[in-house]
C-alpha cells in the first residue's frame, strides 16, 4: 500500500479545501471505506490523501416534512434497514439493503456510495460544491409513489 494523508474534517469547506489543496489529483474521500481500502491493498487505487467526511452532519434518517424520509449520505447502511420507519414503510429498501451485503459491510457502508454503486471515494466533488448540513436523500412516502 502506498503511504497516504488521512485528513479528517469537520465541513463541507474544509472538506473541499483538503480535497484540491495538493493540487495533484490525487486526494479520495473515505467515509465507510469498506471498498476504497480493499483497492488500496492492491494498489489499484493510491491516493495520496483520505479525506475522512465522517464528521460531516449527513448520518441523519428523519421524517421529512411531506411525509417521507430524508437519508443522509453518511447513514450507515446496517442504521438505514434497522431503522423502524424504513422497516414498516420501505419494505423493498430494507431488503435491498440486508441482501446487498454482509453484516460487517453494512455497518461500515453508507448510504451515499451504496446509492452511486460506488465507493465514496470516486463520487465526484459536485455533491460538496453544493452540500450542506441538510443535504439528505428523499425517499417518496409509499402513498405519493
């Protein structure tokens, strides 16, 4: 594994700026990490920076004022299908989300890279350009589907 910065962040900004802040392209975003550290180990992925968005506000799973749900990217996916409403009113998600792997990778995986089929670390920057400390999924309460 090459040697890397592990940068840990507390905003969206300082998210951004440790992100382009060596300016060689070379930086990822770990959250879970569940598939980033895998290629790590095989040299498929080398960073130079991991940039921890962990501390970020985005583990929330909330009513949403239309009576849906709001998902943060950083919800876990084990907290995301244990969770009673997602249980009672998202019967497909929970399954979806306790088929789609084992339970060590759902407690470290998130929602964000499990909705972009990705590791965090390839999600592009565009999510942080306009993220906030609300920014959540909107899952469409079952009546409005």
């Amino acid at each position: 594994m090459t040697p890397f910065t592990y940068v840990e962040v507390g905003s969206v900004k300082e998210a951004l700026e440790a992100f382009h802040g060596g300016g060689d392209g070379r930086s990822k975003w770990i959250a879970g990490g569940t598939n980033l550290v895998d290629l790590m180990k095989e040299n498929v992925e080398r960073p130079m920076r991991l940039i921890d968005l962990n501390a970020l506000d985005l583990h929330g799973i909330e009513p949403a004022a239309d009576g849906g749900l709001m998902l943060g990217a950083l919800a876990r996916n084990a907290a995301t299908a244990y969770n009673d409403t997602v249980r009672r009113r998202y019967p497909l998600l929970n399954a979806a989300l306790l088929a789609g792997a084992s339970p060590q990778i759902r407690n470290m995986a998130t929602n964000g890279a499990t909705c972009c089929n990705a590791p965090a670390a390839s999600i592009s920057t565009t999510w942080a350009r306009h993220a906030t400390s609300a920014s959540r999924a909107r899952v469409v309460p079952p009546s409005a589907a």
